[in-house]
C-alpha cells in the first residue's frame, strides 16, 4: 500500500468515526435534555472535553498554538463549539429528532458554499451534484422522523446550529494551517466552554437534581462526541477540503435513525432506509474529484519530405 492510500484510509477512518460519535450526540441530547437545559448542557459537554483534550496536549507537549492560529481557534470556538452545541440542545427540545437532523444537515450547504467564496475551494461539479443528492437523503431521514413538536422556535434553533458550524469550520480549516489538529481542538473547545460560563448556576442546579444516568450522558458526550469526535474531525479536516469533508456529515441523520432504535425506541422506517441510501451515495460522488478535462494535443509542423534518394535513420542512399 502506497503512502498515499495510506493517508487516505486514515482519513476516511477518521471521517467516518466522526460521523458515527456525532450521530450518538443527537441521541445522548435528547437522553440528557430531558433534565438539563441547553445551557447547562453544553457547558457541561464542553468542560469534560476541555479537560480531557487538555490533559492529551500536557501528555504529547505540543504547547500553545502560534499566535496566527488563534483567530481561527477562537471563531470555531465560539461558534461550533459554543453557538452550535446550545443552539443545537435548544432545538432538540422543541423538534422530533427527524426535523432536527434536517434543518442542521444543511450546514454542509452552508461549508461548501462558505468554503467556495471565502476559502476559494471553488465547486467543482462532484461536490454539487453530490450535495444536493445527500441533501435529498436527509430530508428523507428528516422526514421519516416522529414524535415531538416541529415548533417553528425548535426550527429557528437548528437552523442556528447548523449557521454556526458552518461558520465554525470556516474559522477552524485556516487555523489547521499553523497548529495541529489536537491544538486546535483542544483550544477552541476550552473557548466554547469559556463562552458558555453563563450557564455555570443552570449547570450546578441540574447537575443536583439530575439521575446518574443523566450526568453520565453529559460525560459520555464530552469524552467521545465532543473530545474524540472533533479531534478526528480535525484530523480528517486539515488533510482534505472543508467542502468536501462537510459533505459526509450527511451521514449523521441517518446514523442517528439507527442509533435510537436500540436506546430511545424508533424504528428506522423503510424512508428512513431510503433516506440513509441516497445520503451515503451523495458523500460518495461529493468526495469524488473532478475529472480532468482532457489535453488538447499541440498542433504539430509535418517534417520535411525526404529528398529523392535518401531514406531509412542513416540518411545513406539506397
């Protein structure tokens, strides 16, 4: 196996474990929500992944990032890791698990679109045509969704998260070009728990009140959702295009179909099935590259005609 495939498995692994943890998360938000508010939530779900990110950088002693990353880290740290994740348990609240999946499956939309103008990715002709199939994947998905309330407050909030993970990766693909992807990670989730500091009295009251099973899944999500899961991502982020990247995370509401079966008791519909389908066939034409358009030969001068008696590479007379 080349070095190149090499990086490239490693890559799709890490993508693909990213998908996997985050789709968990819809399913430990709605566990926990039920006794802690989004904000509490989320400040919870990020000082457990502040530390143990922390605690692997100590480990590794790769040290504070240079001065140019902090911009970056900071604008993902207050708009994914902070925005995003109380945004997000806020409209859980409100919507069916089905609804929330669709209105934040289209921050991929809002990456590649970002990607395309601010980052200057460009689109090329992969990346549309397989957006907008996985996109038509997870409205299935969404709509195969049941129970809850689809409250247009519960959808303004999701629309919300997923504006800010797309402003999130925007912020977070350059800061990757001057720190490592532990760093990166690592910092701006310390941020995103810094921005969410508000909610520390929410947090110590829910916290008292909350089961150990509750106060487990706020562990559960810091630990892998959050600490493991945006490592990989930014893992799998700093080695391809941000727009291309965004797309797998199409993924996600199917996987989280498949999720809640076992844990909060939904079926996966044959919608569902279908929705799931065309969400993986989407990521793979979306991760595909554009085909090169082919070399035009150059025009070429006709050699000479050989004078009369002289042929063959010699140049001798027959």
């Amino acid at each position: 196996m080349s070095a190149d495939s090499t990086v490239g498995a490693k890559t799709t692994a890490a993508a693909l474990l990213t998908m996997v943890l985050w789709a968990s998360a819809f399913v430990g938000i709605r566990y926990a929500g039920e006794d802690i508010r989004p904000g509490a939530l989320a400040l919870g779900r990020l000082f457990v992944g502040s530390v143990a990110l922390l605690i692997l950088l100590a480990v590794r002693r790769e040290g504070l990032p240079p001065r140019a990353a902090w911009p970056g880290i900071a604008g993902a740290g207050v708009f994914w890791f902070g925005l995003y994740m109380v945004a997000l348990n806020g409209g859980e609240r409100h919507t069916d698990a089905g609804t929330a999946a669709l209105v934040v499956g289209t921050g991929p939309l809002l990456v590649a679109l970002l990607a395309g103008t601010v980052l200057k990715e460009g689109f090329p002709r992969p990346l549309l045509i397989g957006l907008g199939i996985a996109f038509a994947g997870t409205a299935l998905a969404g709509l195969s969704g049941s129970g809850g309330s689809s409250a247009l407050w519960g959808v303004l909030l999701c629309l919300a998260a997923a504006a800010g993970h797309a402003v999130g990766v925007i912020f977070q693909k350059p800061a990757l070009g001057h720190a490592s992807p532990l760093q990166v990670t690592a910092f701006g989730c310390a941020v995103g728990a810094v921005a969410c500091l508000p909610f520390t009295g929410q947090l110590v009251d829910d916290l008292a009140d909350a089961p150990a099973t509750a106060v487990g899944a706020v562990v559960y999500l810091g630990l892998l959702p959050t600490a493991l899961a945006f490592l990989t991502w930014a893992y799998a982020l700093s080695r391809m295009s941000a727009g291309r990247l965004g797309a797998t995370t199409y993924v996600v509401p199917a996987l989280t179909v498949v999720l809640a079966w076992p844990v909060l008791g939904e079926l996966p519909s044959p919608l569902a099935i279908a929705g799931g389908a065309l969400c993986l066939l989407g990521v793979g034409i979306a991760r595909r590259r554009a085909t090169p358009a082919p070399a035009v030969p150059s025009a070429r001068t006709p050699a000479p005609e050989p004078a009369p008696g002289v042929t063959g590479s010699t140049g001798n007379p027959r």
